[in-house]
C-alpha cells in the first residue's frame, strides 16, 4: 500500500503540498489530475525517492520495484530490441553472471545461472520485448535497428517499452499518449489492462483515463483528494458539488443550451444510427460534466464563417506525397477521391506513417499532389492548424502584435477582449511568447486560426501539449462550428464529440471508414492479436524446422480421419461450443434486462435535475439525494457495459 500521512511538500518558495493524507492499495490504477503546475511530476519525483518530505511522511513496500519512462535516450549503438531488454535490469543481471561463471569455467555456477535465467523467463524475453516494440508502432526491421538512429519521438516510445520490459510493482507514466497514435494508444490500454501492478498515470487524454483507471487522484489547493472511479465518474463527483451552488448552476445552463443545439445538429446531419448513437453518448456525458468546468479559465468559440462553397475541395485521382531534391517523387497516398461538402466533420483514422498529416497538407495547398485533379470551391476559407506550425510563430513578439498583423485595422480593445477569451489576459497579451509553453502557443495559433473566420477547418493533432481544461474549451468551441471540419487526433473524445463520419488512411489509399471508434478500436486490438499469432507461429516453425522430416514417409496414413468419424467430432465439438455459450448467453440477456431499468431511472433522474424548478430551496434534499443516485446509476451503467462487453468477448473467443 502507498500511504501519503500529512504529508507537506515546497519546490522553493512555492508550497506544493499541505499536510495531505491519501492512500493507494495494490494493484489500483490510478489517474492523477491536476492543473498545471499542481504538483503532479512533483509527486513523481517523490515516489521515485527524489524528492522528501518538509513534514508528515510516506511509505510504500520497500520490496516493491518501481518503473518509470525516462524522459533521455541515450544514443547508444545497440537495437532497440536490446535497448528494450535492458528494462528487465534482474535478467540482465542473471546473463552478467553467465558470462562471469562462464569466463571463470565454473561449471555449477554457470548452470545454477541458467537455472535463474530459466525461471525468470529468460528464453521468451527477446520475444517479449519484440511484442511490445510492435504494439507501439515499430516494425521488425525497426527492432534490430539502433537506437541512435531514431528521432526524438520514436526514443521516447523506445523509453516506454523500456519500462512496461521492467519487473514492476508500481509503475509510474508520465503522459505516455503524447507521442503515440491511436493505434499505439489503443494497444497500450489493452496492455495495461492486464498489467497485474499498481499504476498511477498523468494524462491529458480522457478516454484514455477512462478506459485505464480506476481511481483518480486529483491535485488542487495544495492537497490530493482520491476519488473512486475513472476520469468521468470524478467529473460527475465533482459536478455534483458545484450543481449544489447556484452560480454554478446558472452557468451549467448557458453550456447545456450550447450542447443542445449540438445535439440537435447530429440528430439533423449523422447518417447512420450506430454513429449516431456513439455520439448521443459522448454528448450525454459532456451534459452530465459541464458544472466540473465552472473554475474553467477560459472558453471560446469559433466566428460565424462566411458563405462557403458547395462542394468545398473536390479531389480526383490525386497522388499525395513528396518529391526529393533530385525530383524523385515518393507517393504516399494515391488514387484519393474526394469531395468535401459543406457541413461534413470528419475524422481521420490511420497509424502513423500511413499519410494522414500528408493528405492534410495536400488538402491546406501547403503541400503540391503530385499528380491527378485538386479543385477548390469559389469563396474558399481554410484554417489549418499543426504541431510544426507553433515554429513559425514569432517567439520576440506578444499575443497582441501576432493578431494585430492580421487586424491591422481593428481596435486594440477589441482584439484585447478576443484574446482574453483564450486566456490571454493583461500583461500577457502584450509580453513575448518566447517562455510560452507548448500548450500556451498551441491556444495562440488557434486563437489566429479562429479570427479568420474559417468555413473549412483542417486540424492535425490539435490537442498536443493541451492540458484537460483546455481541450475541454477546444471541443466546446469546435461541437458549435458552424463550418466543415476534417480532423487528425489521437484524442478519442474530440474526435466522438465533433466529427459524425470516419475515413481510414491506410496501405496508401483513402477510404470510408463504416462504423464507430469502437469499431476502430475492436479492428486494431483483432490486427494486433493476429500479429502476436503470427509471431508465435514464426517462432515455433523456426524452432521446429530440425526436426520437421521426422516420421514423414509413415504420416499419409494417419493425417487424414475416416469422413463418419470427422463428422461425428464435429458434431461432438459443436455440442461443446453451445454448452459453454448457453451461461454466457443468459448472463447477456440479464444484464442487458438490468441495463434497460437502470437507463428508465437514469431518464428520469436526468429530466429532474435538469427541470430549474428542482433547484428550489424546499427541493434542496430531494435534489441532493437525486445526485447521489444519478452518479450511483452512472457507476452501475459503466459495471453493467463492461461486463456486457467482456461477456460478449468471450462468447467470440468461444466462436
């Protein structure tokens, strides 16, 4: 058990941590949230020892081995697939004293080490690590290549399969989504899932939060208050302390009217019913959370665009890639048809590499197609927003003069009072955006896009460096466009709460995407098994191929069985199947009996709290238990799904 006892913590002049007292029992997944500058690394840094106490104290078993994700790589020579091993430090340590006993000629020593080296597991290691270099993204050339020769981002997700390699207790991830894709991030949620220790993970990704997580630590005045349950269930927690509150509430309405004509929106635009409901879904939650974003710092909201073409971008048999310096071309995408209507929001799904960012520059006339048509609509506004375009920001100028170059006629107040609305405030407005964060630049060059008045918004990655709050305000703001938006994210909330159709960039072509992010994510979790099995198979033919020609003179006889005897095991084997399926079956049906009483309750409590008559004074009681009761059918709904979900997954693992 981890036990933090009154414990006080100051970085300088800065109290951090005020006598604060929480505990985390073993084997907890825990989600630790906070605004920045909370304190949240700063709790890192004691639980790995670097850190101590001004006053109270912590514990933890002192047996207990913590992994972390190193934030250097060196740019050492060997693979990534030894880069990788050097995570498991107790097998390492059983290899140096093989190599010593072996040095030594000491017979008995040697073969108790290769006893240790057995039991550890040794002999699957390389293949362990194998598996987890591929789930996050790497290709097996890629495993035997050396580490120096990888870019900052693809060392960082070397360092992260460095750790999940370790033997640990407690594992601690520092936003370990920002350099992955979807496709990693879906992998590394399934793995974490079966991760038998304690985690205690900071993100900005909710979904990941939730799907991860357990419980959820949240840092602010100075103390970490524990929370049971995921990211959403803290959200409804809190939501329900500042519903109490009636300044709170007043602006709970304002947002619940925004995200109603939302609503409205995808009921008038989705064009299939499983998309549709995703959203209705995701819609819900954003309902039931609005009052947790109250102390929010900003919110914003997009300018009414200006009329837009119809259709927008019409691409046909456009090739999208780059040419080299000697004029090579390098196709990425090819043969992409396309046409852009207006009111479209769509979301672009893919892993790395597969051409997403590149269809996109193609698509903002950053980056020349290399061959087909491309035609842009009469009246035409885009606003392109990505990562590398935080560099082209002037760092020696403020806020006020970056959007005074593109106003230069308008007011300063009034650009003021725009730039306030994204937290731009006083002597903020005005100072270089040289100490800006990443976060802090990435709000400026949206705020430019914003002021535009974009009819075509184009958005890869937006969400990178953006703290919670933040993408909170961001997914508002874009749920209320009123133009055309294709998005690349890797935030699978943004993407289910602002886009209703989905295409898939992959094998360099661009097609529709039929179904929802759960869809996507059951595809790439089944492509992922399916790698793992033919690895094994790999190895197992590999290890094998000595004595593969064994007895295969005599095999003719006995390979093949009588057909009445072939069909009599099937019969038997289908026998089998439905006897196993029959309890999973009824389990099914109960569970979704409950789900449906528990959503007739939900209705009704949802229509109470949301009636303004129930917030009088005589009604306090009656609303506060109603509260109480809506969060406990939340819970139960979210207990109900998951084992909905693992019920079904075993009926398909039976067939």
């Amino acid at each position: 058990m981890i036990r933090f006892n009154q414990f006080s913590l100051a970085r300088g002049t800065k109290p951090l941590f005020e006598q604060t007292s929480f505990t985390l029992n073993p084997g907890e997944k825990a989600g630790l949230v906070g605004a920045n500058g909370a304190g949240k690394s700063t709790l890192f840094s004691v639980l790995r020892g670097e850190l101590h106490a001004d006053a109270g104290d912590f514990s933890w078993p002192p047996s207990w081995q913590i992994a972390h994700v190193a934030q250097e790589t060196p740019a050492v020579e060997k693979s990534a697939l030894d880069y990788t091993l050097d995570g498991d430090a107790a097998l390492r340590a059983i290899e140096a004293r093989i190599a010593a006993a072996s040095a030594a000629h000491h017979g008995a020593a040697e073969a108790e080490a290769h006893v240790a080296f057995a039991d550890a597991d040794g002999y699957t290691a390389p293949a362990r690590a194998e598996a987890l270099l591929l789930g996050l993204g790497f290709t097996l050339e890629q495993t035997r290549t050396s580490v120096g020769s990888f870019s900052g981002g693809w060392r960082m997700r070397l360092n992260l399969a460095q750790a999940l390699m370790c033997r640990s207790d407690l594992l601690l991830l520092d936003e370990p989504t920002n350099h992955l894709d979807l496709d990693a991030i879906v992998w590394l949620e399934d793995w974490l899932h079966r991760y038998p220790g304690t985690l205690i993970v900071i993100s900005h990704d909710r979904e990941f939060l939730d799907s991860v997580c357990n419980v959820t630590l949240h840092l602010e005045n100075r103390q970490v208050k524990r929370y049971g349950g995921n990211y959403s269930q803290f959200e409804i927690l809190r939501a329900q302390q500042f519903a109490l509150q009636q300044s709170a509430y007043e602006k709970q309405q304002k947002t619940v009217q925004h995200l109603q004509s939302f609503i409205d929106r995808f009921k008038a635009k989705a064009t299939k019913a499983r998309q549709a409901q995703s959203r209705m879904k995701a819609l819900e939650k954003m309902e039931l959370i609005a009052p947790a974003h109250v102390a929010s710092p900003f919110t914003f909201e997009f300018r009414t665009p200006d009329a837009a073409p119809n259709p927008m971008i019409v691409m046909d048999g456009v090739r999208c890639g780059y040419r080299s310096d000697d004029g090579v071309e390098i196709p990425i995408v090819e043969h992409v048809a396309l046409s852009i209507q207006n009111g479209q929001r769509i979301g672009l799904l893919g892993a790395n590499g597969q051409g997403k960012s590149t269809l996109i520059k193609t698509l903002a006339g950053t980056l020349d197609a290399l061959g087909g048509h491309l035609h842009q609509g009469k009246g035409l506004r885009i606003g392109y927003f990505a990562q590398h375009q935080l560099e082209t920001l002037r760092v020696h100028d403020s806020p006020l003069q970056h959007l005074a170059r593109l106003a230069p006629d308008t007011r300063e107040q009034e650009l003021r009072d725009f730039l306030g609305g994204f937290n731009f405030n006083g002597d903020m407005a005005t100072a270089a955006i040289a100490p800006f964060s990443g976060g802090e630049k990435a709000r400026l060059a949206l705020a430019l896009i914003i002021w535009q008045k974009p009819n075509l918004l184009l958005l890869d990655e937006p969400t990178n460096h953006l703290d919670l709050e933040t993408r909170h305000a961001l997914t508002m703001a874009l749920a209320q466009f009123e133009g055309t938006l294709i998005l690349v994210s890797h935030d699978r909330h943004l993407l289910r709460a602002t886009t209703d159709q989905f295409m898939l960039v992959a094998k360099h072509r661009l097609q529709p995407f039929d179904g929802d992010l759960d869809d996507y994510r059951d595809w790439l979790l089944q492509h992922a098994a399916e790698q793992r099995a033919a690895l094994k198979a790999g190895d197992a033919a590999q290890s094998g191929d000595s004595g593969a020609g064994n007895g295969a003179g005599s095999a003719n006889g006995d390979a093949s069985l009588n057909r009445k005897e072939q069909r009599r095991q099937e019969a038997e084997t289908r026998q089998k199947l439905a006897h196993l399926k029959k309890p999973l079956q009824t389990r099914i049906a109960k569970i979704e009996k409950d789900m449906d009483a528990l959503n007739a309750e939900k209705a009704a409590l949802d229509a109470f709290v949301a009636d303004p008559a129930s917030y009088s004074a005589e009604l306090k009681t009656k609303l506060t238990d109603a509260l109480r009761r809506q969060a406990e059918v939340a819970a139960q709904l979210d207990t109900l799904e998951a084992q909905w979900l693992e019920a079904h997954e075993e009926l398909e693992q039976i067939g």
